[in-house]
C-alpha cells in the first residue's frame, strides 16, 4: 500500500472520529434569547412573534424543521442539522487545498480546519452561525474553483452559494465582497453582456428567501416594519455595536483584536494553541510576501467582514468573529500549500494534536455543563408561593422552560414601580441585569435589595448571560 493511500486511511479514520464527537456532543439547551427564538421557529414560523426574530434566518430554521422529523427536541435539532452541514466541508476544503499540495499536507489542512475549538463549538450548538460557517467554505470554495474555470456555467455557482448564506445568516453580507472576483473573471472571460445578466442572476436569487419572508408576514409593509424595527433596535438599544457601547476605541479594539479574534477565536483561552497559531500566521504571510502569491480575494473578504463587525456588531459576543478566524486559517493554509515542507507538515501535525482533544473537551463541556439561565431557572422554581421575579433576557428561557412561579420582564424602573404598587406578591425577586438596568437609567436601588444567590457557567459559551444574580427586592417603595 502506498504512502498516499495510507495518509488517506488514518485521515479518513480521524475524520469519521471528529463527525462522531460532534453527534455525541451537539448542544441541547435553548441558554439564550437568540437560541429560543430559533427553536420556537421551529414549531411555528412568525417573525411578529419573535419565532425567530428578523431577517427570518429561513434555510437555518427549515433545516431544522427536516430534522425535528426525527428529533422531537427543538434545539437539539438545530444543533444536528448544523453538525451535518459541517461534515459536509470536507469536499470544498479538500478540493481547494488538493489542487495546491500533497495528500498528507492537503488530510492535515482539512483535519486542522475540522479541529479549531471556536469553530467545532459553533457547529454543535443551536445558532445559526453553525451552518452559515458551513456555507461560506462552499462559498470560498466556488469563487477560488473559478479562478482556474473556463465554463461560464461555474460562475453561478458563488452567487447560489451567497444567496443560501444570505438566508442563514444576513449578518455576513460583506463576505459578498468575494463575488467581484466572480464578476472580474466573468467581465475578462466571457464579456459585459454576461457581467450585467449575472449581476441580475446574482439579485434574483436573494428574491427566494427574501420573498418567501415578505409572504409569510403577509405583504410588503408587514415585512418593512419588522425590518425596520429590527435594524433600529440591533444599531441601538441592544445590539451593542460602536454606536451605542460605552467603550473607548482602543479599549473596543483591545476587546475585539486580542480577547475576541486572539485568545477565544484561535486561542479558545490556551496559551499553547495561540502561540502555534500566531507562527502559523506568520509563516504563511512572510512566505505570501515573499512569492507574491496573497490571496486577495480571502484578504478582503476577511477585511471588508473585520470592519463590519467592529463597527457594527455586538462586541461582547465573540461568536461574531468566527468568519475571521476560519479565513485567516483558511487563507494561511492556502498559501502553506504552495510550497510544504517538512517543517509545515510538523507544525500542522502539532495544531491537530492539540485542537483535537481541546475541541473535544469544550464540546463536550458546552453540552454537558448546565447554563447560568437554566441555573437560575431552577432555583426560581423552588421559590416560596406568593413570588414574583422580575428580569429582563432571562424571561425567554423562561418562557421555553415554561417555568410556573410568576416572572415579568421588564426595562424601566417607573415602570417597575408601578407594576410593584398593583401586585400583592409577598416576596419579590430582580435580576441583576435588571437592577444594572435601572441603575444605568439613573436611580440608586442598594437599598432597597438584598443578595440572594449567584449562578455561574464558562463565558465561552455563554459569553452574555455566564453570571447571573438574583436579588430579594425588600422595600415597597413609593412610585417616583
């Protein structure tokens, strides 16, 4: 048996045992607003009703719809079909790197890809960055396959794959920067004519998922209200972009560059990894410097979606920068590939064989380990009779546990006040992202509660809602 075939077989094996560790660590619990929304799509899709909450997400949730025909669990459905979308990267990645290496560099390439613990992490849990990740290495795949095509056909394939994106995820719509490289090679192979008919395709194709949105909320003004509510609310009540966040830019990019890309995208908080990834790096970029062989699609792909979520998404998530680190990998892998050595072989053996247990073990921890909100949600349940808590995202877990003692959300403390002076409930109960809230609103509430319970779990998979406290409100104060 040749070497070849050898390095196929063991790769193969370590592949079948990666897709195996994700059956058997695919995440259950609906931990957060978001994810409720997407398991109760599930049941009934009505964006008005938050089941989910807009642009829809539609290819993400009718994926999950297929799979809740064989599972009942909601959320564990959607983490499966993401797990099946994700083992169906191992054509494009192979295909991409194959045609660049050996097969022992191009099974170590595709094997490192399938390992990196941000990533794995996404592709077991109920959210819709599972697939979308999925789908922009299908993305990548189609654009660089039509770098060395010569059949216009290929040349609708990235537009296919942009519009199925689209409706996963919106939030990656500048990753459609890629497509100018389609329309480059469509415009200098085939001429202007095709250029404008693709560009017109490439539209079109967006019409599916956006109009099948526009019917199920019953017209165009339905849909127009939703959407414009959505995008005030995410620019600036809650969704925590550079407009509405209260840090400084050299802290955001602190935040963003080192504890979100560095240390949990690539690092996922080990020291080790991070530092074989940064050598990785930067190999591969003093070697792309040197043979002049950059891949500038990839780089601004990667750049034009790094400001984007800079700027305008939620700097506290660091799910929001897993395009950038599949990228980057992906783009230094790429170039690697042009001439391995010995020595790249060696470090990428290293990556794996510290990504793969890692992965492993935070997979399984992100399944196993009981959310802060589910924490919470058991102990409200044992509250004395005549109880009422107040909270604030914490209500939406509530309401998919479907939890019996009385809770309320609730934002303003006026309002709060006023809602205490009508309610009789003997014991009273708040959040502290409730309290945080009144505070920031300006009223001093020290006084009038008292600690109850804290209720942790690992910020790496529930970077929002990781510590929780519940206090005893133990004043009747008068409405201000």
């Amino acid at each position: 048996m040749s070497g070849s075939k050898k390095v196929l077989i063991v790769g193969f094996c370590l592949y079948v045992i990666i897709g195996i560790i994700r059956f058997l660590n695919v995440s259950a619990f609906a931990s957060s607003w978001d994810i409720v929304d997407f398991a109760l799509g599930i049941e009934r899709f009505d964006m008005l009703d938050m089941q989910p909450h807009f642009p829809g997400y539609p290819f993400f949730i009718l994926g999950g719809m297929l799979v809740h025909l064989f599972i009942k669990d909601l959320t564990l459905s959607l983490s499966v079909w993401n797990t099946i979308v994700s083992l169906s990267t191992i054509f494009p990645l192979w295909w991409m790197v194959r045609k660049r290496a050996s097969v022992l560099y191009s099974t170590l390439a595709v094997l490192v890809v399938h390992t990196i613990p941000f990533v794995q992490l996404a592709f077991v849990a109920p959210m819709s960055e599972g697939m979308a990740l999925s789908v922009v290495i299908w993305l990548i795949w189609s654009i660089d396959r039509l770098q060395a095509g010569k059949h216009v056909a290929h040349a609708f394939l990235p537009a296919i794959f942009f519009a199925l994106l689209m409706g996963v995820r919106v939030s990656y719509l500048p990753l459609g920067i890629g497509l100018l490289w389609v329309w480059k090679w469509v415009y200098k192979n085939v001429g202007a004519t095709m250029l404008f008919i693709h560009i017109g395709v490439s539209v079109s194709l967006q019409f599916i998922w956006v109009g099948g949105l526009i019917q199920s909320l019953g017209g165009l003004s339905s849909f127009w209200f939703v959407a414009s509510q959505f995008v005030e609310g995410h620019f600036t009540e809650w969704g925590g972009s550079v407009v509405t966040h209260s840090l400084t830019w050299w802290e955001r990019g602190y935040t963003f560059l080192w504890n979100n890309v560095a240390w949990i995208g690539f690092g996922v908080t080990n020291s080790l990894l991070l530092v074989l990834w940064v050598f990785v790096i930067v190999v591969a970029l003093t070697k792309a410097i040197q043979l002049r062989t950059m891949n500038w699609m990839l780089v601004f792909m990667g750049g034009g979606y790094l400001l984007w979520a800079f700027f305008a998404q939620n700097i506290d998530k660091a799910r929001h920068i897993l395009p950038l680190v599949l990228i980057l990998a992906l783009g230094a892998l790429l170039v690697l590939a042009t001439q391995p050595r010995r020595m790249t072989a060696f470090l990428l053996t290293a990556v794996l064989f510290i990504q793969l247990p890692l992965s492993t073990i935070h997979m399984y921890n992100q399944s196993h380990q009981i959310p802060a909100t589910y924490q919470l949600a058991s102990y409200v349940e044992q509250l004395p009779n005549a109880s009422m808590v107040y909270t604030w995202e914490e209500e939406r877990t509530f309401d998919y546990l479907e939890i019996k003692t009385p809770y309320k959300k609730i934002k303003t403390y006026p309002l709060f006040l006023e809602d205490m002076s009508i309610e009789s409930h003997q014991h009273v109960y708040v959040t502290d992202a409730v309290l945080n809230g009144f505070r920031q609103q300006g009223y001093d509430v020290e006084e009038h509660v008292r600690y109850v319970e804290t209720f942790t779990s690992k910020a790496l998979y529930h970077p929002v809602y990781h510590e929780i406290t519940l206090y005893k409100w133990i004043t009747r104060p008068h409405a201000e």
